[in-house]
C-alpha cells in the first residue's frame, strides 16, 4: 500500500561545503514546504561567504546541530518528511553515512530516513577527481582523493538512496520526485 504524504515536506540538510553551495540554497529557497537541517560546519561556513542572510530572510524553519542525541530526527518518526535531501554533501558527512556513522544532525537524519525507508536525494560535493569550486573571494582547483570519490559512490548503493553528481542532476531528481508525489507514489 504507497504511503500517503498529504502534510509531509521536503527535509533538506546543508553540510559545510562551499561547493555549489550558493546554487543549493536558491534551489532548496524556492521550493514551498521545506525544513533545513543544519550541520555546525555550514553555519561557519554560510556566515564566510556571506549566505546566511539569503537563508534568513526565507523564513524557512531551520534546525541546528545543538543537541548530543540529534533530536530533531524525532521528526522522521512522525510522518513529518516524504524526502530527505543532503546538497552539498562535504566529504566529511558522506563518509560517515557510508560507514554507518551517525553522530551529528545531518548523519543522524541520513540514518533514521533510511531506517524510516524515507528516499534520500544526495549531491556529495565529490564525485570527480579534479573540482574547481569557490572559496570565501575566489576560486581554487582540488583534487579529492580516491576515499572521497569511493564514499560518494557508494552512497547511493544505500537503500531508497538517488546519489547525484552535479547541480542539474541534483534539481531534475529534486523535481522528479515532486512529480512523483504529486502522482502520490511512495
Ligand atoms: C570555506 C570552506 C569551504 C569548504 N568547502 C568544502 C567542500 O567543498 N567540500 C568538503 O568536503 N569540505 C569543505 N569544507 C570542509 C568542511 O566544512 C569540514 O570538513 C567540516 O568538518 C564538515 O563538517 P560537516 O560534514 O558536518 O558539515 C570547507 C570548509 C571551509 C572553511
């Protein structure tokens, strides 16, 4: 039987990633029923490339990583989510949700959408092996290392999990699944 999602909202987690980070937050601003989950890392990091206020000034209801057991993942439990984005996904939190870890807010929400069987939408910032990406007032060239690019393959081995690898696949997958909803699937 699908499960119905009548009140449901996207659940969008920011991590610490300047790596389409800018074009994240306008996609993730224009959609209507969202919740942002934030790790400590994008607080920082929001505030460096002076984002926070676009954030802000969405009025979009917004949980921080202030608590030892991640207690907004209570959420998960009550129906409250029908989709968990991560975008950007740093190294960092993608390697921790490929290992099982969950001891932060954003890889707390990855493993309860799963044990919730919520599908999971991931753009993990690593995914080619040479990225050019802005940092705070210009541009640098990085080159991730194979344990990133292999982590970031193998999130989207995860159960009910679409791994996608820049910013058009991450906003089609966004919006095929809004398509999908408005179908009623599950
Ligand atoms: C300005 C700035 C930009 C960063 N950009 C990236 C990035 O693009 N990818 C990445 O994996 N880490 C990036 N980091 C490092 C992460 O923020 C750091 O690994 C942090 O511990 C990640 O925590 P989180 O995964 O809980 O958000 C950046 C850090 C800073 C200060």
């Amino acid at each position: 039987m699908p499960r119905r999602y009548e009140k449901a909202r996207f659940a969008w987690a920011l991590t610490g990633s300047g790596h389409d980070l800018e074009e994240c937050l306008e996609f993730l601003v224009e959609l209507n029923d969202v919740d942002v989950f934030l790790s400590k890392a994008v607080e920082e990091v929001l505030v460096m490339y002076k984002y926070i206020d676009r954030l802000r000034n969405a009025q979009i209801r917004m949980f921080h990583d202030s608590t030892a057991s991640a207690v907004p993942v209570g959420q998960f439990y009550e129906g409250n989510y029908h989709t968990l984005v991560i975008a950007p996904a740093t190294s960092n939190t993608v390697a921790k949700c490929v290992a099982g870890i969950s001891d932060t807010l954003v890889t707390n929400v990855f493993a309860q959408a799963g044990k919730c069987q919520i599908p999971i939408i991931v753009y993990a910032c690593d995914t080619e092996p040479v990225v050019i990406t802005p940092a705070p007032g210009k541009m640098v060239t990085v080159y991730p290392r194979e344990i990133d690019l292999e982590c970031a393959r193998k999130i989207g081995e995860f159960e009910n999990t679409t791994s996608t690898t820049d910013i058009k696949e991450l906003q089609h997958a966004v919006l095929q699944r809004m398509e999908c909803l408005s179908e009623s699937c599950s």
